[in-house]
C-alpha cells in the first residue's frame, strides 16, 4: 500500500515538472478596438481566468535553457499548434500540422526545444495559419544570454532598458464567427480578401499609444528596441535621427555590420532590433508606416511617443507611462501601457486591499468592478522591471 | 492556375517547351552565348538582359539574334520592358556559374485573375488596386511546386544547398524558412544583407537573391510567404506560396 502512495507521487512530480511554460488556446476572446469596436479573437493565455489578450503574453527564456511549453487545447473549435518561429526547432517540434502533431479539444501538446541564440522570435498557431494568426494566436519569444540580463547577447552591448515592438494587423471581417468557425477539415478553407483597418503595435493602436510619456529613453545609454513583424503587411519603422540608431540584429541573429539607419523596413515574419542612444533631451515619436505590399502604399500608420531623460532621473521615467480608461469608472477599469507589466493593486483610501492580480507578462488589462462599491480607490500597476505606479481612480 | 481556373499567362522558355516553370538560363562563366528569340507571339517584345542587353526588340511572329559574352557570375534578371507583359508572366533569370550549375531555382510570382483577363482583352489595370489571388514558385502552387525537380530542395544533413530566388512578380514576397537559418551570398537590390543570416528574407519585386542553407538536422520542413494572405489561392488556404525542404540524415 505504502508503495503505491509513493509511485503516485512521483507521477505528479514529473507532471509539474513538464510544465515550464503553459499556454491554453482559446477561441471564445474578444477585444475591443480603439474605437470601441469588438471583435471575436482566438489566442493564448496562461490561465483559465485569463481573457486571451492579442497579442499573446511574451515568453522569455535564456541561452541554453532546456524549455517545455504545454500547450492546453481548451478551445470548442478547431485544432491547434504551436510554431516556435526562428528557433529551428526539430520537425517534431515545428508545430506544423500534418508534419508535426496538432493539439486537439482539451488535449495536451509538449513543444521542447533547447533555447538557441539571444535574439527575438516569435510564436504562433500553424493550424489554417492564414486564419489563426489574424485571429489572434501569436506572441514574441525572446532569449537572453546566460546570466547577463542587460546584454544583447554575450560579449554584446549593454543596454539600460529594453521594449518590444510587435507589429500586426486587423481586418474585422476575418473576425465574424462565420469565418473563424471554419471546417475541421484544413485542406480547403475559404478566407474573405484581406482590408485590414486597425494597425496595431503590441495590441494597440492610434490614440492608445498617445501617452506622451510612454516611452523613456536615457541619454549617453543605449535602449534595446526589439520590432517584430506577425501582420500582412510590411512595416516602414522611422526613427528620429536624434535618437541615434544602430541596427544590430535581426532574426536572432547578429548582423556582420553594424547599420547607422534610422528607417527600417520589417516584413512580416522579420525581426529587428535597435540600440538608441540620444545625446539630448527631446520628446518625438518612432513612426511605424504600414505598407501594402501589393500596392506600395501607406495604409496605416502607428506613433509611438517618446522623451529622452537624463540618466540621473530614472525612477521618473514611468511618469504618465500608464493609460486608465474610464476614470472615473463603471463596471469595467480598462488599464493600457506601452510598458509591460505584470501585476494590479486596487486599495481604498484606508489602504484595504480590494483587488490583486498577478499577471503574465501584458501590455493592457481589463478589470471587471462590477462589486466594487462608489469611492475613490489607489491603483498601483507593476512593471516587468520591478519598478511601479500608482494613480487615483473613482468608482461612480 | 491550382484550382483550374483559367488565366492568361505568357512566358518563354529555353527550348521549344513553353511553361511558366522553365524561365531559367544557366551558362557557365566566360560561355560566349548566342541568343536566338522567337517571338510567338501577335505582339512585339522587348527584352532586357540585366547587365547585358537593354533592349532588343522582335517582332511579332518573328526572330532577333545578339551574343553576350558572359563573363561576370551571378544571377541577371531576364524580362519584358513592357510593365504589363512582365506582368503577364514574361520575367526569368540568366544564371552565370563558375562549375556545373548545383543549385534550386524559384521564380516567384503572384497574379490577380481579374487585372490578367483585362490584360488579355486590352484594357487598362491600375497597380494601386492590385490585390493578386494566386501566389506561385515557378508558375505552381501547393501541394503542386513539389513535382518541380528544381524548386524542390531535396538534400542531406550537411550538404550546402543553395538557392536561386528571383521576384519576377510585382509585390514582396517574405519567405520564411522553417528548420534552418540560410546565409545571404548575394543579392542585386539588397546587397548590404550579404552575409546576413537570416529565417526570413524579403525578396522585392525584381530581386534576384542566392541563399546558401547547411542543413544540420534531418526533416521535412516548410518554406512559405509569411505574408500568410499568399498561402491562399482564389481565397482558399493552403493552395499558395507553400513548399517544403526534405532533408534526410
């Protein structure tokens, strides 16, 4: 009997084991636009309670690390997978379906793939990827070096802080149930033509991004930007000359040489990234073009503010770097943030708790505060880099 | 096309056997090469060598004769002047090589039906409209790029492949390559990515691109445009720009 007991044990162990990183694939998301538009999503998510958020939570690994990503199928439609892109993962682990293993109803599917180069990847669902993509089954994957935490990769640049950029589209017509109930049988799937109108930038777009202060580069140091491209178009990024650009990589990979551009283009599928280091202090903002490539023309375009800070102001970067929507609020605090973070503190005035949420890696956040009662409350938002911010909000 | 829609196409072809895969002119360095062209055709062309001709007419229902002296490697582009014809298919690549050509060959192209049908009965099209529904490697879409013997990469686990792109359509096409990192060796529109490794790579309209691949693990694994709209063909997925790499140990 005693035996028994001990055998279940260590099976649980190696099931815990197995899960370095979780995603469960949903197909039931929503996500409201700019423009208060909602639309139907599909994409990933680290818990059950959690909202698929599109784009999915970025994941992060370093060099060398031996990585498994459980993938939890609990969608009501279609089949899933998991493309690592960039990685060059085995055929096993490519997540392509009739090459690799698609992931049914409620199934499991391990992806295990030893972390390669320092670099920016991405990830996505391979199934009908046409569909799945645009529905919202995407993130970025980065890897650092080994033990070096502001470093390119190893013997590399140091850098202050970092930021990524991912890029994509939406066409509101590929979001109507009709089209993204699609047949289980993948060899035929009819996709309406492609006329994206919201042009987003890790999720957000237009007036989302318009928070003055969101972005804090400092002067005499280097920040590593990381654009990623997972839309259909292709993406004109413009840099101030300001900010003194050198291109420094892209697809994981070094480039040879470096390049003094301060306009790239990024094409979907494409990785970049970017080492700025202003001299001055200024405010402009990084212009991302979004380029038919059909066409050649323009047709959509996403800006990114940003101030320069002298070093020595630091802890003030954050300042205005968080967006509250409604304030004061109803049943819903909406929370958005060029800067990701990982956590929300709601208090009342006498410092009662009244809500925590710790949350993987996100760039927006939506609070249900339907049971909240009227008054004024302290929200403290918690960045991916330790540090915090905490504002007023009312409850009408 | 893939799904047997009919669509007006031209092309031209080193022997006698017109096909929208056959665009392909390999000679070796230093070949003194004489060029016969005969026009089929019931209108005239012009046809622009790059680096080496920059024009020669030839009549409709008729024949031109000129010599080049290849004496420089690479890939050249080889194509009509008319905008609307290369459009219409008439766009291909003179390889020039030290050794015995070992190499794959994909000529990318995409289409729109409705602007070739216009074409075909002499009306105009407007390319700020352009919005193609097919999308091929060597005038095939998947599954069907795989009976090319030369746009199917077949190799072993440490072989060099290399690889021979021209964008012989008018939009980008950006590859990406499942399995392996490819090294640019050279490009004639993009020539500072030489050397660069890379998982994914923007051929533009007109490009002529070699990537070089050392395969280091076996598998099957997919090459396609990550603009996932040109995995479709007619609006159906997966009939578009779709292939894949067989490597064995």
């Amino acid at each position: 009997m005693r035996s028994k007991i001990v055998i279940l044990f260590l099976a649980v162990s190696f099931l815990v084991k197995a899960q370095d990183e979780l995603l469960i694939a949903r197909t039931t998301g929503t996500k409201t636009l700019v423009d208060g538009t909602v639309i139907n999503t599909f994409g990933f998510a680290k818990r059950l309670s959690e909202n698929p958020n599109v784009p999915g939570p970025t994941l992060e690994f370093y060099e060398g690390d031996s990585v498994v990503i459980d993938m939890w199928n609990v969608s009501q439609a279609s089949t899933h997978t998991i493309h690592l892109h960039g990685l060059d993962v085995n055929q096993q682990n490519d997540g392509v379906p009739h090459l690799s293993f698609e992931v049914d109803h409620m199934e499991h599917g391990l992806y295990r793939f030893k972390a390669p180069h320092p670099g920016t990847y991405l990830y996505h669902c391979h199934v009908v990827s046409v569909l799945h993509v645009q529905a919202g089954m995407y993130g970025l994957l980065v890897i650092k070096p080994k033990g070096e935490e502001n470093m390119t990769w190893e013997n590399g640049y140091k850098f202050r802080r970092a930021y990524n950029f991912l890029t994509s589209e939406i066409d509101t017509a590929w979001h109507s149930l009709d089209v993204l109930e699609h047949s289980y049988d993948h060899s035929a799937i009819a996709v309406p033509d492609y006329k994206p109108t919201y042009f987003l930038c890790n999720g957000l777009a237009d007036s989302e991004y318009n928070f003055g202060d969101s972005l804090r580069f400092s002067t005499g140091a280097n920040s590593y930007l990381r654009f990623a491209n997972i839309g259909y178009y292709g993406n004109r990024i413009i840099l101030p000359k300001e900010l003194n650009t050198k291109v420094i990589d892209s697809d994981g990979r070094p480039l040879p040489d470096v390049f003094d551009w301060d306009t790239i283009m990024i094409y979907p599928g494409e990785r970049y990234s970017v080492l700025v280091n202003p001299t001055v202090d200024f405010a402009d903002s990084i212009k991302i073009e979004y380029v038919n490539m059909n066409t050649y023309q323009t047709q959509g375009i996403n800006k990114l503010s940003f101030k320069t800070y002298n070093s020595a102001g630091i802890e003030s970067h954050l300042k205005g770097s968080i967006k509250i929507t409604p304030n004061p609020f109803y049943n819903e605090l909406h929370i958005a943030s060029i800067n990701a973070f990982k956590g929300i503190e709601l208090c009342d005035v006498l410092g009662n708790q009244i809500l925590a949420e710790s949350l993987t890696v996100c760039n927006e956040y939506r609070a249900n505060t339907t049971s909240f009662r009227s008054g004024v409350y302290i929200l403290k938002v918690k960045f991916l880099d330790g540090t915090s911010l905490s504002k007023k909000v009312i409850k009408y | 096309m893939v799904d047997s829609t009919e669509v007006t196409y031209k092309a031209f072809s080193s022997d006698t056997i017109l096909g929208k895969n056959r665009q392909l002119f390999s000679v070796m360095l230093n070949d003194n090469v004489q060029f016969k062209f005969v026009n089929r055709d019931s209108i005239a062309h012009n046809v622009f060598i790059e680096s080496w001709i920059e024009g020669i007419n030839i009549p409709a229902f008729s024949t031109a004769d000129t010599t080049i002296i290849c004496n420089k490697t690479g890939v050249f582009s080889v194509e009509d002047i008319d905008e609307n014809e290369r459009y219409l298919g008439l766009s291909g690549s003179l390889v020039v090589s030290v050794n015995e050509p070992t190499y794959f060959y994909w000529n990318l192209k995409e289409l729109q039906s409705s602007f070739s049908n216009l074409l075909d009965e002499s009306m105009p099209i407007n390319f700020n409209e352009y919005q193609p529904n097919y999308f091929m490697i060597n005038g095939r879409s998947n599954p069907d790029i795989g009976l090319d013997s030369l746009a199917k990469i077949r190799g072993k686990v440490g072989d060099t492949l290399r690889l021979v792109i021209h964008n012989g359509g008018n939009s980008v096409h950006s590859l990406h390559f499942h399995g392996y990192h490819f090294k640019i060796i050279s490009s004639n529109l993009k020539p500072f990515a030489i050397g660069w490794e890379k998982d994914t790579y923007a051929v533009l309209a007109g490009e002529n691109v070699v990537v070089e691949i050392v395969p280091d693990k076996p598998g099957e694994y997919p090459v396609h445009d990550h603009n996932l709209v040109a995995t479709t063909a007619n609006n159906i997925y997966p009939n578009g720009m779709f292939t894949t790499l067989v490597i064995t140990p």
